[in-house]
C-alpha cells in the first residue's frame, strides 16, 4: 500500500485519510509493503504505522514526510515489525525505545534528513545484523558516524558530519562518502577494509589515505569530485 499526499493538493486530504483509515480496518490479509509520500499529518501517521506494525508480515517500510513536518517523531510502534527487510527514513526524527532489540532480518536501510544522536545511529545500527545496504544522507544533527556492521556490502553517506568510522565492516566493498566539511577524515578507518573494492569519495581529508587505499584498490576503482 503507498500513500501519496501531496501539499499543493489540500482538497483531497479528508478524503484520502478516510480511504486509508477504511482499507485498513477492513483489511484482514498480509500487508508486506507499506509507504507514506510527502505525507502532513502527525495523527494518522501514529495510527496507521501501529496497524501495520501488528501485522506481523510487513517487509518493506517507506516513511518519508514533507518538510514541513521534519519534527515528527516516529512512534515506537514501529519497532515491532520485525518482519522488515527494507526501511527508509525522509524528514523526521528518530529515538529508540528502551526494549529496541533491532531488526533481524533488515538488510536495506536508507535515511534521509533524519534527525537523530550519533548514539542513537550507533545503536540503531549495530541491532541490525544483516544489514548489506545503508544510505545516510544529509542527517544534519549527526557529527560522529560510527558504523558497526558485520555483514554491510554498500554504504552511501552525505552531508555535513566531521567523522566516519567503519568500527565492524570487514564485508564492505562499496562506498560512497561525500561529505562538505573538508576535515573530515577517513584515514585511520580503512585498515580492517579488506574486500573494498570501489570508494567514491569528495572532500574528506586523507592525509594518510592514499597509501593505504592502495593496498585494497586499483587507481581506476578510486572516484574523485
């Protein structure tokens, strides 16, 4: 099921809310994929991601907001799909409950303009034990990135933060990292990278980086600005 509420388009909201609210007290069957768009309400949004959090089946997870309601706080409802494979975060905020015990079967997870503590992104994360895939962009609160991932293959970050440590990655063989503040580094990270096969990199310094990248890539698999 997706959602689209688009804010140019006003006249129609009442309508759409009463048509959700319907279909899902109605539905009696496996919901596996579930999305809100550009979506404005606090309310429903609660009410809808509690429904589908006790189906049970849910596998693919799309909460994505307008900006305008870039401080809505995800509910704690949502921790108890456990079934999710795929989860994705657009323009709101994100705290773990006290009983998080993560997602075990997840492996796709993207976040974006997603306001949230390093803590709680280092926690968050290493609860997930079969991630493959992470997207964290431009989450602006965020300074110190601290990813442990055992099982993480491709991992996109953009944005403003000032470090980047890969704790637990030994999988990883893709990375895109670009971030706008030229002290960021990534040099003391890379050691225990040893199946990286492509870094796509803008603006980090990497005083060091070089001479170790070459023990892990060859120069055409290394991407510039």
């Amino acid at each position: 099921m997706s959602i689209h509420a688009s804010p140019k388009v006003n006249s129609k909201y009442s309508d759409l809310v009463k048509s959700v609210n319907d279909v899902l007290l109605l539905h009696k069957g496996m919901i596996s994929k579930f999305e809100m768009n550009n979506f404005l309400s606090y309310g429903c949004s609660d009410r809808w991601i509690l429904v589908v959090s006790k189906t049970k089946m849910l596998n693919h997870l799309v909460l994505a907001f307008h900006e305008d309601l870039s401080s809505y706080q995800v509910p704690f409802s949502l921790f108890n799909c456990e079934a999710l494979k795929s989860l994705r975060f657009d323009w709101c905020k994100l705290r773990l409950s006290s009983q998080y015990d993560g997602f075990s079967s997840l492996t796709e997870l993207e976040m974006c303009y997603l306001t949230l503590t390093d803590e709680t992104l280092k926690t968050f994360i290493a609860k997930i034990p079969r991630l493959k895939a992470l997207k964290v962009i431009h989450c602006q609160s965020l300074k110190d990135i601290v990813i442990h991932a055992p099982n993480l293959e491709v991992v996109k970050i953009e944005g403003i933060n000032e470090s980047v440590n890969f704790q637990n990655t030994p999988n990883l063989r893709d990375m895109k990292v670009w971030l706008c503040k030229r002290t960021c580094r990534l040099d003391t990270v890379l050691g225990g990278l040893h199946e990286l096969q492509v870094v796509n990199l803008r603006y980090p310094s990497m005083e060091a980086f070089p001479g170790r990248l070459h023990h892990h890539l060859s120069p055409s698999k290394v991407c510039g600005p």
